[in-house]
C-alpha cells in the first residue's frame, strides 16, 4: 500500500526526490533534510503529491 510521492526543496520549490510513503503507517507529511543540487545545499524538503 505504498504511494508514490514526490519531495520538493522549502527553498526553491523544485521537486529533487521521488520516494514511496506507506499512508497506513504514516499520517503525517514526510519533511526530510536533504541535498538540493539547485540551491547548492543541505535544505529542508516535504512531501509533494
């Protein structure tokens, strides 16, 4: 039951990443730090559809 979902940079509104959320287990949007290569930088990025 595991949804695709995309992570876009806080900074510059780019989506980077793409990962799979299992929603049974996890309510809450995902927000990890990560490396975002158009900001040159370890920035915060949240879940996206």
């Amino acid at each position: 039951m595991a949804d695709i979902v995309g992570l876009t940079c806080t900074k510059c509104k780019n989506r980077n990443y793409v990962t799979t959320v299992n929603k049974k287990k996890q309510s809450k949007k995902m927000e990890i730090k990560k490396f975002c290569k158009f900001c040159r930088a370890s920035v915060l990025h949240k879940e996206s559809k």
